[in-house]
C-alpha cells in the first residue's frame, strides 16, 4: 500500500487535493517550507515551490500547478520553472488552470487568453524529459468567470484516479509517464487544448516561434556583438539570447538541454 504524504504551498491547497481521491484519505500533510531540505525533493523544488508534492513515503510520484489567475501577463509563464523542475526529476505533473478568464480593471479589462507558446514550451519538455506533462483547463462561465463549483474538477479527478490505478499497478515512474502520456485523459486534454486554440486565438500560427524578446545567436555572433570571450561562452552550437527590459526582479532556470543562456538588460548582460 503507498504511504502518501501531501506537501503543500497552502494548506487549502493540500485539503482540495486530498478530496480528489479516497486513497489520500489517511495521507499526511506537510508544508512545503518545512520539508525544503529534505533531500529527497530537492529536485522537484529546484526552482520554486509547486502547489502541490505528492509522495510515496519519501520519493515524490506527483506534482500539481493549480491556479485561478487571468492567464495574461506572467501570471501563468512564472509557474512554468515549477513544472520543468518536476519533468526534469521524471515525476508527473499537472498544470491545472483557465486557458481563457476575465481580468477585471484596467485597459485590459476583459477575457484574457493563454499565450500559445506556454503550451509550446510545455510540449517541449515533455518530448525533452519523457515526463508525463498534462494541462487541465479550468471551467469558466459564459462570461469567462472562473467556476468554483464541485463540477469544475471533474477533469482533474479523472487524471488523479488514472494516475493511481497506473502508479499502483507499476511503482516505477518513467512507466508511469509513459502509460500517463497514453492514456486517454492525457489525450482528451490535448485535444481540448487544441479546440481552445483553433478557436480562440487569433492567428496561432504567430506563436509558432519566440517572441521578440528571445533570439537564437551563434557564438561568433554573441562575441561581434558584446565581446565576451569565447571561454565565457564555452563550447556550444548555439545561443539562446533573453532580453528581460524590466527588471524589478527575474524569474530564469537553465535547462540542461539548453547549453548557454545569457540575460540582458538595456542591452547589457546581467546573468549568465
């Protein structure tokens, strides 16, 4: 029998999670905070602090993102470091929030739409690590006002109990992913997530790249540009160049799949 433990950003958090599911009914819950040095999470904490650590006694098996923020601004994109972490580790993970909601106050007042390229970025972790990576679309109102009734979790419910009938069948992750990736509730949500898309974003083809902000340089193109010295770019192909413009603070992770990232401000390199 799995000896669950939630670990948990809130405690609300923890006892919504805890009634998807009769198997979490004797689970025990811990905050976060308090197990941060734990070794055994270190991984799935390596960027920031999910919702939601599910573990097996002390081996996490399960992450959730959940959130009911307008998916504009870096609302959504700030969580994705918590989502990489969990891929990176091989551990499930669950990004659960509205593709579409209504921001109230403001010039931007009105339905706000997930950028396409979170949905991009989220496929491509999940091709780069073969971690189970699944987004479940929270339920708005005709008016696009997120829903609060029991209703709304049905989708998240039926991944959690697909989750377990796969974990308990197996106790090995990279199978579980494997088996999560082609189940049928993982595919429902992408083709929900792609219906979301064909018709509710203008133009989707434009996110198919990076936006202005990124640019992909070659090394000696890096060095014409601002003379950092071939031994600080070290021995790469390629250059991934992110200009932040504000920064009041960042947010960033480097990949391992991403050799070289390198962060301006004003045109001046910040971080590395």
């Amino acid at each position: 029998m799995p000896d669950f433990t939630i670990l948990y950003d809130e405690p609300q958090e923890a006892d919504w999670f805890r009634e998807l599911h009769p198997d979490f009914a004797d689970a025990k819950e811990v905050a976060i905070t308090a197990a941060k040095k734990w070794p055994s999470v270190q991984r799935v904490l390596a960027y920031d602090r999910p919702d939601i650590v599910l573990l097996d006694g002390d081996v996490p098996i399960l992450v959730l993102e959940e959130t009911v923020e307008v998916p504009s601004g870096h609302n959504v994109g700030q969580r994705f470091a918590r989502i990489a972490a969990a891929a990176e580790a091989g551990v499930p993970c669950i990004y659960f929030g509205p593709y579409v909601a209504r921001k109230h106050g403001g010039v931007t007042a009105g339905p706000r739409y997930m950028n396409v390229r979170l949905f991009h970025a989220l496929d491509a972790m999940e091709r780069v690590t073969h971690s189970a990576i699944t987004t479940i679309n929270w339920p708005v109102d005709l008016e696009h006002e997120v829903r609060r009734d029991l209703a709304k979790d049905a989708d998240v419910r039926e991944y959690v109990e697909t989750f377990l009938r796969l974990y308990e069948s197996s106790n090995d992750l990279p199978s579980v992913n494997a088996a999560l990736i082609a189940s049928q509730v993982h595919h429902r949500m992408i083709m929900e997530r792609n219906r979301f898309v064909q018709t509710s974003i203008r133009n989707p083809s434009q996110y198919d790249g990076p936006p202005e902000s990124v640019q992909f340089i070659t090394p000696d193109e890096f060095f014409r540009r601002f003379r950092h010295s071939a031994n600080e770019v070290g021995n790469v192909n390629e250059i991934v160049l992110y200009n932040i413009g504000m920064m009041n603070s960042k947010r960033h992770l480097k990949h391992r799949s991403i050799k070289s990232i390198w962060i301006l401000h004003n045109s001046q390199i910040v971080s590395i």
